[in-house]
C-alpha cells in the first residue's frame, strides 16, 4: 500500500483500510493540484505522519471537500492538520455535524476556486448521501463516493458477508442499500444524466477499486434501473 497512488498528472488517491461494524470496507481520497499549485483533497482519510509529508511535497492543502452526509469520518482531523484550507462540506452535512464549521455547502455549480478545472454536480433524490459527483476535467476522471462500489468478486475478504447481503460484490455500480436510499428515482435519474453527459472515462470511488477505463458506459449500464427523468 503507496501512501499516494499517482492515476494522471496532477491526480493522486490514498487508499486505506476502514474497519467498521460490518467489516473492513477500504476508503480513498483523492487529491487534485490545480491550475495555481494549491490541492483539493475529495473525502479525507485518516491522516498519519507519512500521508501528510507525501501531501506536503505536492503543494499546499487549499481546500477540503466532504462529498456526502455518510462521508466525514476522518475530516475534523484532517480540518485539524490543514487548519488554513477551506472547508466544503455536501448539502445537510453542516447541520449534520456542525462541528466541523464549514466553509460553505457544495452544489451544482463549482466555485470561483476550482471552476473551470473540477465540475460538479448534488445526486438529488437520495438524500440520506446527498453525494455531490466531481469530474476532473484535465484527466477525464468521475470521482464518487458511494453512488457506486466497485469491489471485484474474489477481494471481499475484509467485508464478505456486508457484500453479499447488499450485492456490491463483483459488479460496478450501487448496491441494495444506496437503491433503498433513493426517494426520487427520476430525480436521481436526471442527476446521473447530467453526470453522463460529462466527459470521462476513469472513475474513481471510495469503497472498492479505481475503474480505469470505460467508465462512461459502466455507469450507463449500473444506473440502467432507473426510470426516465420525465
């Protein structure tokens, strides 16, 4: 396990174990340097001496983003460890856990700090995530984070059973639980057709691996079950 993974130029991922009540489902944050040398760091992960001089060795640490309402375990500490980043946090997770005194609240529309480089988009109708889908533009990567699992069928170890009863075990895509979290199926439906009119073909998400290539049409194929938005 690298302390950062380099997926492109100017693209890294730190993937580490997250041992939680139903097992060791993995987690990963990703870390984008802009135009100005400054990173935004997707879903902070636990921070330790070595991830935080590999951080440091790529640019300072401007901005801080918590993707989603389920998605910020580890992000007071690394608000603690990057204390001059700005705070970006998915819609309802401030009131959520107002602790962590964010900055402001992640919408459809990137702001001024990272327009034009990162675009993103709120999935409405789930709003138990309220997850908000990022696109590196420069490398065509989709960054998720738990719209969609990616764990191959014969890497379930740390999490077997979890895997099997909601059905994210070989397959990309959403499992059992995040379907039962969509209130609004036509309104998840026009979020994700935004997301697919999109140009990428990486995609990277939290819980299992990196999807290298041919991302835009696993994506058509997982969210397939959903009806048309009108």
């Amino acid at each position: 396990m690298t302390t950062l993974e380099p997926l492109a130029p100017d693209l890294w991922v730190a993937s580490r174990p997250l041992p939680i009540a139903v097992g060791d489902v993995g987690c990963r944050m990703t870390v984008v340097r802009l135009a100005d040398g400054g990173l935004w760091l997707h879903s902070p992960v636990a921070i330790d001496a070595a991830l935080r001089d590999a951080v440091a060795a790529l640019g300072p640490v401007r901005f801080l983003v918590a993707p989603n309402k389920v998605h910020s375990l580890f992000f007071e500490a690394a608000a603690a460890a990057w204390p001059d980043a700005l705070r970006f946090g998915a819609p309802g997770l401030a009131e959520k856990r107002p602790q962590l005194a964010f900055h402001a609240t992640l919408g459809d529309d990137a702001p001024p700090e990272w327009r034009g480089q990162i675009d993103q988009r709120v999935v409405r109708g789930a709003p138990v995530m309220n997850e908000v889908a990022f696109l590196h533009r420069a490398s065509r990567t989709l960054v998720l984070t738990d719209l969609a699992f990616n764990v191959p069928a014969g890497r379930t170890s740390g999490a077997r059973l979890f895997y099997w009863l909601v059905g994210a075990a070989g397959r990309f895509g959403p499992h059992r639980v995040v379907r039962l979290g969509m209130r609004d199926r036509r309104a998840v439906r026009r979020s994700v057709d935004a997301i697919l009119a999109w140009d990428f073909d990486r995609v990277v998400v939290s819980h299992g691996e990196v999807l290298a290539s041919g991302g835009r049409a696993a994506m058509a194929r997982a969210f397939a079950f959903l009806p048309p938005a009108a």
